[in-house]
C-alpha cells in the first residue's frame, strides 16, 4: 500500500526543520524508573517552540509554501497547540495567519496565538464544524487551509520526533521494547511511528487517548476509522480530535500499533508527577503518555519504554490544582 508519506518523507522534514525546531534530549527520571520498575526514556516536547511538538509540522508545511502561496496567507483549525505552531511558523516566515479556534479553549493557549501575530475566530465547538468555519474564513482570499494532521507535511514533520528518538537510542546503544505515544488525530503517532519502525521493527507501539475519545482505539481494533461520540468532553484538551484522519490512519493501522485510554483523574495525577517527581511541566493531554506508566496500563517491568511528552502549555490554575489534588 502506498502511504501519505514515506520514511524519507520524514528525513527531508528533519533537514527542513534543522536549526529552527529544538531537537529535544531523551532524557531519564530514576523516580519514575523505580516506580515502574523498569527504564523509561522520555522525549519532552513541552521544551519545544511553542512547548508542543506541533511547530515542527506547522514549520514543515508553511516553510514549503511558494511565494504565491505565502503572500495569500494561511488558514488552520486548532484547539491550541496547532493553533500556536502554525502562529510562530508563520511569524518567523513573514505570512499571515489566521486560526479558528474553539471558544473553549484554554486561555492561555488563545493568549499565546495572538502573541506570535495570528488573528483568532472563535466558533463552538459542540455546535459548529471547524473545517466548515474555516472555509468560511477563508473565502475569495485563495489562503492554504493547514490541517492539524491529516496532511503529509504535517505528518512528516511530526515524525521527526520519532527519527529523532531512534537516532538518540541507536547513539546509545539501546533497543527499546516499547513506545507509548499521545494520540489525537495521528499525526505524531503516524509520523514517529513510521520512523520509529524503521530503525526497530521489533518494537510495541501504543497510542493514548482520554477514555472519552477513544475513537482510534476502536478504530485499530476494528480496522475502519471511527468517530468520537458527539458532546464528549475531557480535561485533555490537546488530544480532542473527532477522528483519525484518512491518511494517518491507515499507517497506525499496519504497523500494527495498539489503543490505551487514560482518565481525566490519571492524566489530572500525571500532570502532578511530572512536576513535582521530574521537573518538567505538561499539559493533561501531553502528559497521558505518562499516566499509562503510572496507572499500569502498559506493563513497563523489566522493559525498555519510550514516551513522548507532547505538550506543556497548561494554564497556571490547572496546574495549580493538578499539585493540590496530591496534598488534599
């Protein structure tokens, strides 16, 4: 079968992105190996640009524009973390943006749109499509719609996460036995998976969504693509997306990769350990990764284990209440 994109798709994505994207450490957390009993190796995305692994794909896409294209400027659709990496991607290459974004969307994540120069739409999300919105937005203008995964430079681009991971482990010497990616659309778990596979074909992959958006969970088992339940709701705002998209999913499909939810109360509880056990700040929906380890759902004893910390753009009160829960 013919895919969106190919491994070398994702190598011509890390050379397009070199020198402007972070390439982010693998880094370890004794606490969190002895908690799990076995050797976590964690590749943090919240220190990305943006603090989201999105700018690589928003850089990859909006960078291969042509002159024409840039000058009529660019429309996407996002919950936050697409929304800013399209916004800074854009800044940096001189284009304007425009995002339409959900009236629900953190604060903080609206706030940092606008401050990379994007102008922001808001819509319902409960009752308005957002691509239908978009269009809308877009008009006579002739602007290039940029999708928050289903395209293949997005997908590339997000796949150098997953190159990256697997240049660093081969550096070290380590053949992981498993990874544990976050997964809204596909984009990153397409992208990085693709590359991951290609340097350790022996290797377990699992995507993680909130309970409530399971759709490629069911999706994998089933075989056909399926939707999320219309008015579900999660504290995992990153990874609220109505379905896989038609090009990632078939690449999640035949590699084999396998679904794990995690509740609003463990991503909620990862979000606090992360702080307070490793230092490092994510979001519900970029920590979700690590609220499998830690609520067990995938066995880690013994095993080698990748995860992605996607995101870190967590509102201060969230986070605040995240440490709380683990005094009250």
């Amino acid at each position: 079968m013919t895919y969106a994109i190919s491994y070398d798709d994702i190598l011509s994505a890390a050379e397009q992105i070199r020198g402007v994207a972070v390439r982010t450490p693998l880094i370890e957390s004794p606490t969190l190996n002895a908690r799990v009993s076995g050797r976590v190796l964690i590749k943090p995305e919240n220190l990305q640009r943006v603090g989201a692994f999105k700018f690589r794909g928003a850089y990859n896409r909006l960078s291969r524009l042509t002159d024409e294209e840039k000058a009529r400027g660019v429309v996407a659709f996002s919950s936050g973390n697409h929304a800013q990496g399209i916004a800074h991607a854009a800044e940096l290459l001189g284009i304007k943006a425009t995002i339409v974004m959900p009236k629900d969307a953190p604060e903080l994540k609206l706030a940092n749109t606008r401050g990379y120069g994007a102008d922001v739409v808001l819509y319902d999300r409960y009752n308005e499509n957002r691509e239908e919105v978009a269009a809308r937005v877009v008009g006579d203008s002739g602007a290039t719609v940029v999708p928050p995964y289903n395209d293949p430079f997005i997908m590339a681009g997000q796949g150098t996460v997953g190159l990256e991971i697997a240049e660093d482990l081969e550096a070290m010497g380590i053949t992981p036995d498993q990874a544990v990616i976050n997964c809204g659309g596909g984009g990153l778990c397409s992208g990085a998976y693709m590359a991951l596979y290609k340097h350790f074909p022996g290797l377990d992959g699992y995507v993680v969504e909130p309970e409530a958006f399971d759709d490629v969970t069911r999706s994998l088992i089933s075989g056909t693509i399926e939707q999320v339940d219309f008015g579900a709701r999660s504290v995992c705002d990153a990874l609220l997306t109505p379905s896989a998209g038609d090009l990632t999913f078939p690449i999640m499909r035949d590699l084999g990769l396998k679904g794990v939810t995690v509740s609003d109360d463990e991503a909620l509880d990862a979000v606090a350990y992360a702080a307070i056990s490793m230092k490092l700040v994510g979001e519900p929906g970029g920590v979700a990764s690590l609220a499998t380890l830690l609520a067990g759902k995938v066995a880690c004893q013994g095993k080698t284990t990748v995860i992605v910390i996607s995101g870190g753009n967590i509102e201060p009160a969230q986070l605040q209440a995240c440490l709380e829960r683990t005094v009250s």
